[in-house]
C-alpha cells in the first residue's frame, strides 16, 4: 500500500533508526572497500524483516554495511526525506510514491536503466518511474485490493463470491447476506471506515476515475481535468456499503474495520487489500489461512478484474558517492533476482514479486495470492491514484468533500463539483 497507508497501520511503531553496524569480516578481497549505504523507506511493518535482510546480505558481502531508518506511525515519509536531503544527509536509497514524488525528489534520482532487475521487472510496473528516457526507480512488490471476505459466512450463507461480477449480482447477495445477519453472528455485512476516507478517495476512486485515463497515473498527473465520468457508480458503491455496514461509519477507523470487526469475524466484507494480511495474521494466523478470500469489486466494463499496483519504488541517490551509487544498485538487484534475495523478498517480506523468474511460488498468505493469480492470468487493471500521491488535492480537496458526503452534509452532484474543480484548480497552478 502507498506512503499514506503505511503511516497509518504502522503496527504502532515510531520512526525507527535501525543502525546495522555490521563491520567488515575478515574474508574480503584485498580489493574490496567498506562501503555503507543507507536506505530510508515507509513500509514500517517490514522494518524488522529489512534489517534481517540487511544482516542477511553483509554476511555474504561482508564488505557492505548497511543502515535502514524506517518511517511510520504518525510520521509522514516525504517531510523527513526532504529534511534528511536539505541537511546534507540525504539516504543512499530512498522510496517514491508516484508521478509526484518522481518530479519532486528528480534532482537526486540516479538512471538505474541499466541494472538487471529493472529488465526483469514485469510490464506495466515501470511507466510512472519513467522520465527523460531515464528510469529511476524499482518497484518494491504488487499489491492488489478488492474485497476481502469471510469464506465461512459465505459458505453458510449459499453464496459463491467469485459469482459477484457485477454490481446486481453483488447487491443481491449483500441483501441475503444481511437477512441473515443474527444467524451468522454479524454486525453488518461491512466495514466501512468513514474516518478513513483515504480507502475512498484513493482505492474506490481509482475504479472510476482511472477509467477516464486508461487506468495510468502518469495521464492524471499531466491531465489539466478530471472528468469523472462514472461517478455515478461509485456513488452507487459508497451507498451499498455504508447502508449494510457495520456502526458508527462515521467514528470507524481502519483499526476497527480489519481487527476488531472483520478479524473477529463480525462482518462478511470489507474493502481492503493484500496489505492487511499481517496484521490478521497477527490477530488469528488461522482465521487468514483458513477463512479469508479476495475477490474484485464489480465495475462496468471491467468485471473479474483485480486493481494491481505498485505501491512504492525505490530510488537511489545521484549524489552519493559512486561506491555507494554501485554498491546499492548490486543490493537491490540481489534482493529481486538472486535466489537468496527472491526467497527473502516471498517469505520475509512476504512481498507479491513485481519481477519475472519467480515461477509459480506459492505466496505467504491468500491475500498475496490471489494477487499473484489475478496479475499472472492478466485480469487487472492499474492504479491512478499515485498520481494525486504527494499533491494536496486529496487530503484537502477529495478527502473532506467525500468525508461531507457520507455525513450526509453535502449532494453527490456538489461532492464531485467541488473535487474535480479543485483538481483543475491545482492543475492550473502546476
């Protein structure tokens, strides 16, 4: 999941220094130079796993020290990056969010054209890094996002989920579903986290929205205008989930929606993605092995399929030193194409690879595999909102305008007035 996300379900974690002094061995070659890169990154429920990786990498290159800072709970990434950068202790590697961050941070974003792992990358995982004839980033995984559903309620309740392709289909079986509520020991049929509206101004959005661009970030990004014209569907799904969901919408946040609701089997659904898999892993493993499914929302035109994405990338820093420069691109090349790193990136990470040469591994959890069997069968589409990642259109344009709507404060008509006039507004300010 992007930046914004991360900062939120930081599994209660501070921004974190973890300083990996591992000093070189004795077994280095005469020729080899202790070299320490430093990574800066926002996926601070892997921060942990990182540095086994980087522990894990120094063993077989001893000559390499490593540091990794992670940024999370409550802290946002882009202010301590740019902060790190102006006080002249810029990372080595960093992370990019979309098309943004890729203008905002270009003045320290080496060409990484030539390394292995961006030929391996899959198609269609590098088109926001691309800029000048240059790529400058790597994607970190895939992440796909739909809704996420309780297998047992639907068992008990006679209703194939894979069946929901569209929104009839889906309206009916929520109704059902809903009949049977005190049977099935729910409190509603979903989750809907009205304090969260990031799950609404970027994941729902992006089905409806994305469709206007060929579901690329980078047309948004240089689009003077918003057309919107599906928003009537969306309005259409807003509605279905806060009528059957579980209360107070209002006062819900993610929290609520994945631990305390649908992990403990409360709700039949909620919309979410493949990110939430450790944190019900943590709340019960055998509820998310045994339980949980994913399926794609309805949407016209595109039925049974998947919003796959890149969530993040990493860059590297044209202003290191040219040793740290080589030393992080053979680091992040290990981690996506060499056998050890593929199985780090599978099992520790517990990553959906965005790369070729990983076969038909089997994935740490289902969430993470029905991303990888929707994205391997071509069933997807991508994702648009990194293209308003790192604008403030959506935290102070779309987020209070969508947050207005579900309070019942404002119309759909004015919400989506409101939100596409403030994007042509920023635009014209570009």
């Amino acid at each position: 999941m992007h930046s914004k996300m991360w900062k939120r379900i930081g599994m209660a974690a501070m921004a974190t220094g973890l300083a990996l002094t591992l000093g070189a061995c004795g077994n280095s070659s005469a020729q080899d130079k202790d070299v320490k890169i430093s990574i800066l990154q926002g996926k601070v429920e892997a921060n942990k796993e990182f540095k086994q990786i980087a522990a894990q990498y120094h063993k077989a290159h001893p000559n390499v020290t490593i540091s990794v800072t992670s940024i999370g709970g409550g802290t946002e990434y882009n202010p301590v990056l740019k902060t790190r950068i102006s006080s002249g202790n810029a990372p080595t590697i960093f992370s990019l969010a979309g098309p943004a961050d890729v203008e905002t941070f270009k003045a320290h974003e080496l060409d990484l054209s030539d390394m292995k792992a961006v030929k391996q990358a899959l198609p269609g995982t590098l088109g926001t890094v691309k800029t000048g004839g240059k790529t400058v980033g790597l994607p970190f995984n895939l992440e796909g996002y739909g809704f996420v559903y309780n297998k047992e309620v639907f068992t008990k309740a006679g209703i194939d989920p894979k069946s929901l392709t569209t929104y009839d289909k889906l309206n009916a079986a929520v109704e059902k579903i809903n009949g049977m509520k005190d049977e099935l020991g729910l409190d509603g049929v979903f989750a809907l986290p009205g304090k969260e509206t990031w799950t609404l101004s970027d994941h729902l959005a992006n089905l409806y929205i994305g469709q206007d661009f060929d579901f690329s970030a980078k047309k948004l990004y240089n689009s003077k205008t918003m057309p919107f014209k599906a928003n009537a569907e969306m309005k259409q799904m807003i509605d279905l989930q806060k009528q059957y969901s579980a209360q107070p919408v209002l006062q819900m946040d993610y929290s609520t929606q994945v631990n305390q609701l649908f992990s403990q089997g409360k709700v039949a659904m909620i919309q979410q993605g493949s990110w939430i898999a450790p944190t019900v892993k943590q709340i019960d493993s055998d509820f998310l092995k045994n339980n949980v499914g994913m399926i794609p929302i309805p949407v016209k035109g595109y039925e049974g399929k998947m919003p796959v994405g890149v969530p993040n990338y990493w860059a590297v820093n044209n202003k290191a030193d040219k040793a740290e420069q080589k030393a992080a691109k053979d680091f992040l090349n290990w981690l996506y194409t060499s056998k050890a790193g593929k199985k780090a990136v599978v099992n520790k990470l517990q990553f959906v690879p965005a790369y070729k040469g990983y076969g038909d591994v089997k994935m740490a959890d289902p969430l993470s595999q029905a991303t990888y069997d929707y994205k391997k069968a071509g069933d997807t589409f991508g994702w648009v909102f990194n293209a308003y990642t790192g604008t403030s259109w959506d935290p102070d344009v779309f987020q209070p305008n969508l947050a207005k709507y579900l309070s019942g404060k404002q119309s759909w008509e004015q919400t989506v007035k409101k939100s596409t006039d403030g994007w042509k507004k920023q635009q014209a300010n570009n």
